[in-house]
C-alpha cells in the first residue's frame, strides 16, 4: 500500500510513554433531562467546545508521542506511524501545501481510499484554515466535474493514477488548471511534473525536513472553532449532492459526546473499514481514536476484512449492518450439527429467556469462541451505522460476546445523533442521544435534533439559524430516552399510482434470502416497484451447476427461481408493493462499497432505466 511516510520520515526507537490508567479517564456528568413522553423533547446542558481539530491532535500527539497512530499493511508486514512521526508530516506537509498556494478558506479537494496520507492531507489542510472536500472514488468522471464547478477548489490531490486520470479529464472540461498532488510516487507521469502539480514526496521536499514546530503552533493558534473544516458531500433526492459543512466545532463537539456515552482507551486498536469520505467514518473511525490516542489500521482491500482482522486483531470496529450480517451468515453456514444451528438460529430470533438444551449450550459455547476468534478473538465492541441493523444479527453478535452497538446519525450532525451504551444496549433501538445533543419528535412524527453538532449550512447556501433541524427520518422517543426509526421521509417511494412504499422495507424482507446478497428497491413516479438483486454468487453456482458462471444473471432459468423466490419472500405485502420487474447482477464492485441509497440510483442508473421500458 502506502510508503511514502515510512520514507521520508526517519524512526524513533527510543519514544517511549508512560501510560496512566487515569489518562482515558471518561467524563461522567450526567445529562439533564426532562421528563418526556414519545414527542417531548430530550433536552441536554450543551457545553460548546472552542477546540480545533489540529488543537486537539497536537494535544493528543504530545501526550501520546510513543503510540501507534497509524498501520497499515506493506505486503506481508504491518508499518506503524507514532504520534511523534505523524505531527511532524503534518508540521511538514501543512508548510508543503502553503508553498503550493492553499491559504486560509480554501477548498481542497481528495479522492482517495483511506490510507495513512489521508490524516495527513486532512491535518495539514485544517491547520491552515483551508477546508478538506473529500469524494468517494467510485465517483464517475461527470460528478466530479459538477462538484468540482461548484466547489473550486484551489488544490485536487488523488491517490493513484486511475484518479489522477480522471481529473486531468476534468481540468480539460472545465478549462481548468487546478494543481494536482499525487500520493502515489509510482503512479505520477509526464503531467504531474509540470508546474501544475506534483507527487507527495515532491511535496513534502518543498521544505526542509527540519523542527518546524513553532511555525506550525503559530498557524494553528490563529484557528477558530466556528471556521469550517469539512465539506461532506451528500446526496439528495433528486440524485444530486449537496455540500454539508461541517466546523472543528462540530466534529470536536461530536467526538466529545461519542467519548461520554462510550468508553475509549489509548490502547485500543481501531480497524478503519468505511471510506473515508463519509461522515461516520471520518469522526467515529478516525477522529476519535485521533483525540484518544489510539491505533487505526486502514484496511485496502476489502477482499482482505477476514485476514486483516486475523493479523491486525483489532478491539474497536465501525460498520454497516451487511458486515455484520454477512459474519454471521458464513458462521452460520458452516455449523454441520442441524440441532445446533437450529438452536443458534432460535436463540437469535426469540425473546431473551430461551436456553435450549444443556449439550447444545456446551456446543454453542464453543462455537462462539471460534466465531471471536475469526474476528481477530480481541473485539470489545463494534459499532453498526448507516442503515437498520437486523435484531437477530444484534443477538447474534451480543451472544458471542461482541456487543454490538447500533447508532444512528446523518452528515450534517457530524454525523452521530445517538448511540447504544454497552452498559444500556438495547437492541432493536438506536440508543439514547449524545449527552450534548437534543432530541425530539414533530408532531408528524419526525425526528429534529440540535446541539453544537449540528451543520452552519450547506455550502453556498443560508446560514442556519440554529433552529431545531428536520432530518427527514420518522422515529419515536420511549420514556427512557431510546431512540427508535420508523422510516424515513426521504426514502419514501411515491408511485404514480399515489400509493406511497418504504423501500427499507421491502429490501429487509427481500434480504433475507440466502440467495438475496443485497437489493435496491425503486420506483419513484413509475406504477409499480422494481429492484435491482445482487445475487449470492455462491448459492446460485451451486443451485445451477450446470450453467457458466457469465450467463447466471440472464438466464430464463435463474430469472423464474428469483421470481419464485421474491414472491415466497413478500407473500404477506400488499399488492402494490410487490417487485414486478426485476434485474440480477453478480455483486457489489469494490468502487460501489459503502454507497448510500441516493448514490446506489445513481450508479445503477442504466439498470434502472432498463426496468422501466416499455417493451
């Protein structure tokens, strides 16, 4: 993967920290709270923190100079960056990019996976005043050309040459020369030498490698809370993104609430799995084991999650639901004892007060210490986000000893909301809210929020007022505070018939299939529901042996088992909910992970389309 840091950045073997069990010490003022019926609001005491990103991480790197900050995998070997090498790249690189022209409100664009030069590229860009606009890579050439028109940047900096190409494009569209920095040394070209632009070791030797922490304390002092740090781009409904800013405020504010509700230590070993490009990753998978002082490791490949967890044996893991229910599925399906898997499956999807036998509680006992010790045997928790995690995977997870956390959040409240404790876990809910974010439900049944968390605006937007903000999901507030979601006003499909169908609905009953790997529902405007079906690949070879592996997702064959499937699936839905149409594709692309719904319609566009003509 990434070398560029172990190169320019020399090794210290005699760093060494003395760890206080007093120095993860967690904040434990109770909130204020109201008594609240389901609509009431939850009502917290908001203290507003003046810290910025860079602030903090100095503060931290001071603190911690001898731990691991970063890891990540070089072959068969995992690199380490301490907190002591990482500020001084970051010192560094933050006098680079000045000497390149960023200043002081400018819009730095990144487009990379996440690998250790993204904290660096995002701690330099902020400690200068500068905001950071990351995108997902998997975005084509057209959408980064529109979010590039509307957000200027003065700098791009991509990963690798694929991306590099794909901006050159974009420069040559919008009759623009904006300097490009590479991470890759290997992936630089002709282009990358002129004088619009370079690669990042090129960069890093604008200056001298030398002590430059005065000059950096100087920049850093000079920031304020309220600046904006972050562009976070988010779809809308009508396809289209808009830009979420977000302050060090915001992300410091959040952080902050995420450490009360939740214990996190130095020693804790993060494995950074979502892209860093969304919300929830940034802030719960990077920038609270950056203000703790943990380890993240970036994992590359996702082909590699098992192995990775395995050789890295991480204890803290963000996620989306599907991660965790795939672990569960290929644990499940290689119990060979049917009376234990029944019992497992039982145990799982029944109240708490099940047991079953004693022989196979003796076997489940052991079955669970092989499904820990397949995640890495040294998880303390993981938490699911993103999505509506499934009850029974929660129990199934819970009863292996790997509470899982579920949460709930969106970009422009940095992003999370709420969140089960591991002391309060209640599954089925989204937990209670951070201790400095206010809840409550509209009279329509709308979750609003408010809190030092919350968005200024969207970008070239009104500022907000700060008022309550309608985050367009439907949910309902019990009387000790657990936050449940009931749906969601912008994912509502409206037919042309006036019949109004939750996709999240559909797509929960149509993933339950161990022949279903995923679906995305659609049919908004149109007269009836369609879907796009990912198939379990495995499932289907094996249920049509006789067929090549090219020719499984337009088969007549396959196409009537899917359909026979899908009708068994929704048998209890109404009529005007059922898939009429459908289209079978292989799997996710290692570009689509992690999409949200918006950006799934999107990137699916051409199958869609397909759905809905008329012959």
């Amino acid at each position: 993967m990434s070398d560029t840091i172990i190169k320019n950045e020399k090794k210290t073997h005699n760093d060494r920290v003395e760890r206080s069990k007093n120095s993860a010490k967690v904040i434990t003022d109770r909130p204020v709270r109201v008594k609240t019926g389901s609509k009431k609001p939850l009502v917290h005491k908001v203290e507003v923190s003046n810290s910025t990103i860079p602030g903090r991480f100095v503060e931290t790197a001071k603190k911690y100079p001898g731990n691991k900050a970063l890891m990540f995998k070089k072959g068969h070997l995992f690199e380490e960056v301490t907190y002591k090498r990482l500020l001084n790249l970051v010192q560094n690189f933050t006098l680079s990019l000045e000497r390149i022209g960023v200043k002081k409100g400018d819009r730095v664009v990144i487009i990379s996976e996440n690998r250790p030069e993204w904290a660096a590229v995002d701690l330099a860009v902020k400690s200068l005043g500068a905001i950071l606009a990351p995108m997902h890579k998997a975005f084509t050439i057209g959408q980064i050309k529109e979010l590039v028109y509307d957000v200027e940047p003065a700098l791009i900096i991509v990963s690798d040459a694929p991306t590099l190409f794909k901006i050159e494009d974009v420069n040559k569209l919008l009759a623009k020369n904006i300097p490009i920095v590479i991470l890759e040394v290997e992936g630089k070209n002709n282009n990358v030498k002129r004088k619009d632009g370079c690669d990042f070791i090129s960069a890093l030797q604008m200056v001298p490698h030398e002590n430059h922490s005065e000059t950096y304390q100087e920049k850093i002092s000079k920031l304020k809370a309220e600046e904006v740090a972050s562009i976070i781009f988010t779809p809308t409904t009508n396809g289209k993104y808009k830009g979420v800013q977000l302050t060090h405020k915001n992300f410091v504010s959040n952080v902050k609430g995420c450490k009360e509700a939740i214990k996190f230590y130095p020693e804790d070993r993060f494995l950074s799995v979502l892209p860093l490009s969304h919300a929830f990753e940034e802030t719960a998978g990077y920038y609270i084991p950056l203000f703790t002082g943990s380890c993240i490791n970036y994992l590359a490949d996702i082909t590699e999650f098992k192995k990775v967890l395995n050789e890295y044996k991480p204890n803290v893991m963000m996620g989306v639901p599907r991660i965790f229910e795939k672990t569960q599925e290929k644990a499940i399906t290689f119990v060979k004892d049917e009376k234990l898997k029944e019992h497992l499956k039982t145990k799982c999807t029944t109240a708490n007060g099940y047991k079953g036998s004693l022989i196979n509680k003796y076997k489940e006992k052991i079955f669970y210490k092989k499904v820990r010790q397949s995640l890495g045997g040294n998880l303390r928790f993981v938490i699911s986000g993103g999505a509506a995690l499934k009850e029974e995977t929660a129990k199934f997870f819970n009863n292996a000893g790997i509470p899982i956390l579920e949460g709930y959040g969106l970009s422009e409240a940095s992003p999370v909301v709420s969140v089960n404790r591991l002391e309060d876990n209640r599954i089925g809910t989204v937990g209670k809210p951070l201790p400095n974010v206010s809840v409550k439900i509209a009279d329509d049944g709308e979750v609003l929020i408010n809190g030092p968390t919350i968005m200024p605006g969207y970008f070239k937007e009104e500022v907000r007022n700060g008022s309550w903000f309608h985050t367009g999901d439907y949910g309902e507030l019990d009387e000790e505070g657990f936050l449940s979601l009931t749906g969601k006003k912008k994912e509502i499909i409206v037919l042309s018939t006036g019949k109004n169908v939750s996709p999240n609905a559909i797509e929960a009953q149509l993933n339950n299939s161990k022949y279903i790997k995923d679906s995305l529902v659609v049919g908004d405007g149109q007269k009836n529901i369609s879907a796009v079906i990912f198939l379990e690949m495995v499932k289907i070879e094996k249920m049509f042996p006789y067929l090549d592996n090219q020719e499984l997702t337009n088969d007549k064959d396959v196409s009537h088992f899917m359909q026979a499937e899908i009708d068994e699936l929704l048998v209890d839905v109404s009529h005007y909910e059922q898939v009429k149409r459908f289209i079978l594709l292989k799997d996710f692309s290692q570009e689509t992970f992690g999409l949200r719904r918006q950006e799934a319609i999107r990137e699916f566009s051409n199958e869609i389309s397909i759905l809905y003509r008329e012959n």
